[in-house]
C-alpha cells in the first residue's frame, strides 16, 4: 500500500510520466480519465491502477531524479547530469555543511538536502527573493529541506556561515566572491563553480591562482543515452551534451618546497612562468618556485 502525501510517478502507455503527491479524496485528472486516489492508495509501487476509462497507468515511487524533473522553474536549474557530480565532488552527505549561493529555483539545494540527511546541513543564499521563496516551495514539494537554511542576501556581504566543508557558487561572477567564500568555509574545504561561457572560465581560473587554492579541476559532462534494444543496441540520435561548465578545486595554502619537489616538463614550466610574471605584474616580484629544488 502507498500512503498518502507520497510522492508518486504515474507513467501512462504513452510514455507521459508526471510526479504527483497522492492525497486523500484528490484524484487525479487526465486525457487518459480519472485515477482515483482511493485505488492507487491500496496498490503498491509498481503496480499497474486503472482510470475509470480503463486505461492503465503505472504507479512508481518518485526518485530524486524525478523530483528534480518535477520542480518549478522560474530559472534554468542545473541538470541532473552535473547535479550528481557536483554532491560527489563537494563530498556532500551525513554530517557535512554545503555552502551554495545562486539557489535559483533550488535544484542543486534539493540534491544537497537528500543526501546530506538529518544529520546534514545547507546553508544556501539567494539575492532575489522571489527566487528564495520558488526555492523553498521546491523543497517542500520534494519533501526535503529540513536540513537547509535559506537566506537572502548578498553575498558581497559575505556568508551567513563559517567553518562549513564545503561550497558552492552558480553565480555571473564567482572570482569576486572568491575571499568571501574562504571565510566562510574551513582549512582544505572543497570549491565548486558552474560557468555557462569559456572568458568566465578564464576570469575564474585567473583569481584562483591568486589564492590558495589547488587541486583545480575544469570538466563537462556529456550524457549519451543507448535505446535498450537487445539485438539492435545503438546510441539514441540525439544526447544532452554541453550544458555548463563546472569547475572544482580545494583550499589549499601555497607551499614553495612541495611545488619545487614537483616534476615538471616543458609546458608547465612555461605555465608557471607565465602564471608568475601575471601575479608579479599585478602585486609585484613573485619568488620562483622552482628555485629551492630544480633549475628554471
């Protein structure tokens, strides 16, 4: 049996799936005619309930992945794809505090929320308030967000937490953010950015190496689905390909003797001198890395 204020998929013999939360006395309406509340509460996940029309519908049990697909939109929220990378890589879950600014309709906030649990923490910010109150009707229509605060504000004013284990910005221009972002956050935490374009990109890329900050990491993620056909198994004609890009790294303090135990080649010894010859134009003379350990 279902019990009511589940959230459940209905996938008709056409394929429409919509997510629904089952609630006594409210049934459910469609082209396909009436499901009654009272037949799906009686059935079990994977059953298969039959409007008055006749028409069968199958009744799931609604993942995460359906709950993202099912939030409102008032912004573009970032795809499943990147959502799943992201929790793995901000090492989000039981008894960790995930930092985020941009909360937008609250996708990502519902992922960090369902697998940081009860004894996980969420401390979001969102400068427009309209966007603040999507997001927390989102979480409650997804039945999470126990474990999320939600401010609004800006975050030039810095974050309304310290000490947190991770954080993540999807705001225009993260590398402004990027001292506010260190207070709030403990030694060795993890940064994750989403950028739509390369130059933000590559502003980005230019204000970490100004700080401490390593281990930097700058990826997308193509999502090629296969159409499951035994004897005939060939990739779908079409894919979700380039939707972002996201950038990751950790804080770390800069340490000259363990860069100068680093192997380095042709190209990253260019790259370093290029890299300091920027930051000595900028806050002056920058001491080689290199010079404790090898020859530049």
């Amino acid at each position: 049996m279902i019990p009511y204020g589940t959230l459940v998929v209905y996938v008709t013999p056409r394929g429409r799936r919509y997510v629904k939360r089952l609630v006594a006395g409210q049934d459910w309406h469609s082209n396909e005619g009436i499901l009654y509340a009272a037949d799906v509460a009686q059935a079990d996940f994977g059953a298969v309930v039959h409007t008055h029309q006749g028409v069968p519908v199958q009744v799931l049990e609604a993942t995460l992945h359906d709950r993202l697909k099912g939030l409102k939109r008032q912004t573009q929220i970032i795809y499943p794809k990147d959502i799943a990378y992201i929790c793995l890589r901000l090492g989000a879950g039981p008894g960790r505090t995930v930092v985020e600014a941009g909360c937008g309709s609250g996708g990502l906030t519902t992922a960090l929320s369902w697998f940081c649990g009860p004894t996980g923490h969420v401390v979001s910010h969102e400068v427009r308030e309209e966007f603040l109150h999507l997001a927390r009707h989102n979480l409650e229509w997804a039945g999470v967000g126990g474990n999320v605060e939600l401010h609004h504000r800006d975050i030039a004013e810095g974050f309304c937490v310290t000490n947190a284990d991770a954080l993540f910005l999807d705001v225009r221009t993260p590398w402004e953010y990027l001292e506010q972002g260190l207070a709030a956050v403990r030694p060795g935490a993890m940064f994750g950015f989403l950028l739509p374009t390369v130059d933000q990109v590559g502003k980005l890329l230019l204000g970490l190496e100004r700080g401490p900050f390593a281990a930097i990491e700058v990826c997308e993620i193509l999502l090629r689905r296969w159409k499951p056909v035994a004897d005939r198994l060939r990739p779908e004609d079409r894919m979700t390909a380039h939707t972002g890009f996201l950038i990751f790294c950790r804080q770390q303090e800069h340490s000259a003797a363990f860069d100068a135990h680093q192997p380095k080649g042709t190209r990253e010894r260019k790259q370093d001198a290029a890299r300091m010859a920027r930051l000595a134009q900028e806050n002056g003379p920058v001491q080689d890395c290199n010079a404790e350990g090898e020859e530049a």
